[in-house]
C-alpha cells in the first residue's frame, strides 16, 4: 500500500507523480483582500472524523469569525460555508483529520489530494493517512469569487 511521505520530501513541496495522478499535500491559492467564497463538503469515507484546513497569512472571516486558521469538521457543517479575506495574499488548503483521540491530524503516510480545477472551483480528492490509494475519504470543494 501506498505510502506518499518519501515522494513528497523528495519533491520539497511540488506535486508528485503517481499512477498518471498528480498528488498534492496542500494547495496555495493566490487571493486579493475582498475576495469571498465558499467551501463545502461533497462527500466522506473514513471511519475517521475528517475536515478541511484554511488558512492565510492575513485575516479571514468565516461564518462571522475572524482569523487566520480554520478546520472545518465534516460532521459539523450542512451546506456551504461561506468567507471572506480581510487580509492576505495566499490562502492554504489541505484535508485533515482525528483518529478519536482528539488531536488534528495532517501530511501523513497516505495522505495526498488530488485538485481539480474547473473555472472558480477547486475540487479536493482526498486520501488521509491510511496508505491505500482510494482519495475518498473527504472530497470538498473550494470556491474563490473573483
């Protein structure tokens, strides 16, 4: 079974190859201040809690809270979530997840996304730490309005 932690040191942050795929770990998003969206959770497939990172090196607001760095739990939203940059220039995305123990998990043994992008959305195919190759385990997409 697949695990994508040596592809990805080797590659120092860039895409890797696998299977005809590209796999990222994380995805940098180039935004403006003023610039809102939504994200929202497709689909899980994980006996394990699964969410979705966010962060910016400024200030966003989501669902009325102010930050800079977000997890979005699966199991608590209904919906899109919506938000909106204050501040910064790249926003970061990645899947995350807790095994039950309460601790935030991330960028581990299996874990890899795949990113589709068609016109303002980003669609994450999601593989957390099991090292199988199935990236179901949460897809959700990101929706940046320009």
């Amino acid at each position: 079974m697949p695990s994508f932690d040596t592809d990805f040191q080797n590659a120092k942050g860039n895409p890797v190859k696998y299977k005809n795929l590209e796999l990222i770990r994380v995805d940098r998003i180039p935004v403006k201040r003023g610039i809102t969206g939504w994200l929202k959770v497709i689909s899980t497939n994980s006996e394990w809690k699964q969410g979705i990172r966010i962060k910016i090196d400024g200030l966003m607001s989501i669902n009325s809270c102010e930050g800079n760095d977000f997890i979005i739990w699966a199991d608590d939203v209904d919906g899109d979530v919506p938000f909106k940059v204050i501040s910064g220039k790249t926003l970061v995305v990645w899947n995350a997840w807790d095994t039950g123990g309460g601790r935030v998990d991330a960028w581990l043994n299996g874990a890899a996304m795949i990113l589709e992008i068609n016109g303002k959305s980003r669609r994450y195919k999601c593989n957390d730490s099991h090292p199988d190759e199935n990236f179901d385990d949460i897809i959700f997409e990101v929706v940046i309005n320009e």
